[in-house]
C-alpha cells in the first residue's frame, strides 16, 4: 500500500478546506486531530477517498513517504510548540514541519533554529484567503530553507490560487520567518483597506442622503479600474444584504470590531524598524476605539456631532473615488517599506515583485492594483517608496488634491476619517522639504545637549543656547 504523500494536523474549518483542497488535486493525505468529531466531518466530505484519518499520532507520521511532510493548521502560540515536541518523537532527520497558522515571524525564525539543530526542517507558511480560499485555492507565502521548499513546491503550488494570467500565486519569500513576516504585512495592509472603505461608507453616511442601495451603487463605480478588488466586491454585497425582517442587515450589525495578533505585531514592528506606517496603524486603533462601546455612546451623549445640511453625491463622486484610490496606493507603499527595512534587518532577499504577485488571487487584498505594484517594482527592484515610482506618478498626482478635498469636507463635518486623514498627512510629511524636525532638534539640544546636524557644514553640534 503506498504511502500519504502529506500530513496535516488540525481540522477545524481551515484545516479541513486545506485537505480537501490537496485532496481533490489527487494527493494522498493523513489527516490528524485530538477530537474525534473534527477529524470524522473531514472524512465524511472528502469524495475522493485521498484522506485517511489517524487518532494515534504515532500512526499518522508512519503512514507518510519520506522525507515526512506535516503541515500544522492550528492555534498559533504554544500549540505549536507542543505538537513540534510530540512530533519529534516520530520524525527522522530530513522530515519537514510546515506551520501554516498566522504564527508571529520570530517564533517562526526561534522554531526554524531549534528544529535545525535536531535535524528536522521547519517551514513558516503564510496562509490567506479564509475558508474558501482554502478550500478552493488560497494564497500562500511560505518562508524557510529553500532545498526543504523545494520538497513541497509542487504540493503547495498544486493548491494555491491562480491569477487570471495563469500565475501561481505560492510565492517562497525567504528564509526562516520570511513567509510568516509577509503573511503580517498583508494582514496590516488589510486592516488599513478595509478601514478605508469603511470610512468611506461612513462619509456616505453622515453626508449625503441616501440609502443603502445608492451607497451600494456607488461602491459599484468606485470598484471600476484599477480599484477593482475582493473587499470592494464584497462590500457591495455587504451594503445590499437584507435581514429576516427585510431591513438592511448592515444596519443591524454593532459597529465593534474585532482583530488578531497580525496588525498589532506589524504596528510594534513598524515602531521598532523605524517605518512610517500611520494608515495601517490607523486601521488598527479604529479597531479598538470601536470596542469601547460604552464610552463611545457616553462621549455622543456630551459631545453630539452638529447638523449640517446634506451634499450632493454627484458633485462628490469622482473626488471619494480618487480619495480612495490613494489612500489604497498609500496603503501598500507604507506596507512595502516595512518590508523593505525588514529585509535588511533580517537578511531576507524578498523580492517585491513576486510578493505583489502572490498576492493577485486567492486572497482578501486580490484587485488589479497588484498588477501596476508588480509593473512599478518590475521596473525598480529596489524602489524605495512606491509613491515614487513613475509608474503611479501620474495616478498619485491626479488623486492627491481629491483626498485633501475630502478629507477637509469630512474634517468639517465632523466625520473621523483616522485612515484617510493618516495617509494625507504621510504624504504630506514625505513631500514637504524642509519640514519641522529643526525645532525638534533644537528643543533637544536646549533641554539635554542631545546635538544636532547643519545645513551649512558637516559634523554633530551642540549649542550653548541663550538663556
């Protein structure tokens, strides 16, 4: 009897969707969970008789053909530190572990030493596309030794997304914690969109009259162009969804959101690299300004935003749809610059083509503004910022006055606009020459001789400041 080509380990919905997708690609599968129900749903709707079930881990690790390939697909943290243990006790020396959770990058980079050093491979698998995309094809960023990769190219290629051009969207990113590292920056550059279009539904809201159904149509023209993307699709359907009762079930949702690990981490990492990334910290901290409920609706009490007389979406339309696209395009070059600093920092080799590339299907960020990212970085491997390539010249100097229009409107009314506010500002902050951090230095120098540079000659000074 031959032996499974690949083991996963998890079956909760990721998981399960994972095999199911290796397995109607024709692999061979071992399937592995603590809990018996996960592991017999999983089996019951695979029609193609690819998965075979274990309860002993001993088991499922002997059922595969070496060198062993184990994909973990469960809670990130201890969890996979605990089943790398177990595994140890089965695994021979060659035999690959693959962590596809959304693992942070530096346990992934500690796990990938520790693992070496017993003689095992441990690859760090960036994973997105939700549920469906596992099931039918999600985008994958792995990150590890590269003759490990090379083991399991081929499978996770086979199940990836594939972009209308046919593109493979597994792209291997670097080592060790490479792949987790760009699944984090993927994450932040989600939060920073998904905050756009949130306010810009806000600003539809509270400033014109309409209902639901014209916001809907209206996210159908900003969609068009190179603005086109999954969020945008779906936010349409998220506008036009009716409850049981026939209203607009968006209306009947609590405006609290969630969010995991990955946007903080990317933020913390920001500040210690030393990279601008306001907008997508932006996304985060709407987040949590939105989970203090209680206080909000104290301050609405105290504070009440005033009435003002509604505007006329048609005078606005162009200006919002501009706005947005900048304030996306600012998005990505904040989220490539992180990774920028980060290759340096960690002596990856990324390449930021493949990684806009990766990003074209299959995933939550897919739109056609990956294709000019990849054109921009195709030209200059080694762009410093994305608003400085000639490829998005002419889109960015078309935008930049409609963002400003609407984010002074928006200002004027009342209306937070943290996101689109954040990447004017950085916009601002880049273009403006000289800026303000004289007075910074100077204030610094005055109170704790912390020194300062000049225009006029080189060196470090420090001035005795007049009283």
């Amino acid at each position: 009897m031959s032996k499974n080509q690949l083991g996963i380990i998890g079956m909760a919905v990721m998981g399960k969707n994972l095999a199911l997708n290796f397995a109607d690609k024709g692999y061979k599968l071992a399937v592995y969970n603590r809990s018996e129900e996960p592991l017999r749903k999983a089996i019951e709707e695979d029609s193609t008789g690819n998965l075979e079930g274990f309860s002993s881990l001993k088991d499922f690790v002997e059922s595969l053909e070496k060198p062993r390939r184990v994909l973990l697909m469960i809670k990130s943290g201890d969890p996979v530190d605990e089943m790398c243990n177990e595994l140890l006790k089965y695994l021979d020396k060659g035999d690959i572990i693959m962590d596809a959770g959304n693992s942070y990058y530096k346990d992934t980079i500690r796990r990938t030493k520790e693992l070496l050093e017993k003689d095992i491979n441990f690859l760090g698998v960036g994973v997105s596309g939700g549920e469906e995309g596992a099931r039918r094809g999600p985008a994958i960023m792995p990150g590890g030794d590269q003759d490990a990769y090379a083991h399991v190219k081929e499978l996770l290629e086979a199940v990836s997304a594939k972009n209308e051009d046919g593109g493979v969207c597994c792209k291997y990113a670097g080592t060790d914690g490479a792949g987790h590292y760009v699944k984090m920056v993927h994450n932040s550059i989600e939060y920073g969109d998904m905050q756009i279009i949130a306010e810009t539904y806000l600003i539809l809201r509270e400033a014109f009259e309409i209902d639901n159904e014209l916001m809907a149509k209206e996210f159908e023209y900003y969609k068009d162009g190179i603005q086109s993307g999954y969020l945008l699709d779906i936010a349409v359907n998220v506008l036009r969804e009716k409850d049981e009762d026939g209203s607009y079930l968006l209306e009947n949702i609590k405006d609290k959101a969630k969010h995991k690990g990955t946007g903080k981490w990317a933020a913390l990492e920001a500040i210690d690299l030393g990279v601008e990334t306001s907008e997508l910290v932006a996304g985060l901290n709407a987040r949590v300004v939105s989970s203090m409920f209680d206080e909000r609706k104290e301050f609405n009490s105290l504070y009440p935003r005033g009435d003002y007389e509604k505007l006329d979406i048609a005078e606005w339309r162009d200006d919002i749809k501009k706005a947005m696209l900048l304030s996306k395009i600012i998005a990505y070059a904040q989220g490539f610059a992180l990774l920028k600093e980060a290759a340096k920092e960690y002596n990856w080799d990324l390449n930021y083509k493949s990684i806009a590339e990766g990003f074209t299907a299959g995933c939550i960020l897919q739109g056609r503004l990956l294709k000019v990212i990849m054109k921009a970085y195709e030209e200059d491997k080694e762009l410093s910022n994305l608003l400085l390539s000639p490829v998005l010249e002419d889109i960015v100097k078309d935008c930049y006055p409609s963002l400003r229009k609407v984010v002074s409107k928006a200002i004027e009314l009342e209306i937070p606009i943290p996101a689109f506010s954040s990447g004017l500002s950085y916009f601002d902050s880049l273009r403006t020459y000289p800026g303000s951090a004289n007075m910074i230095q100077g204030l610094r120098d005055y109170f704790g001789a912390h020194t300062f540079e000049r225009y006029d000659r080189e060196g470090t000074f420090h001035h005795k400041w007049s009283k």
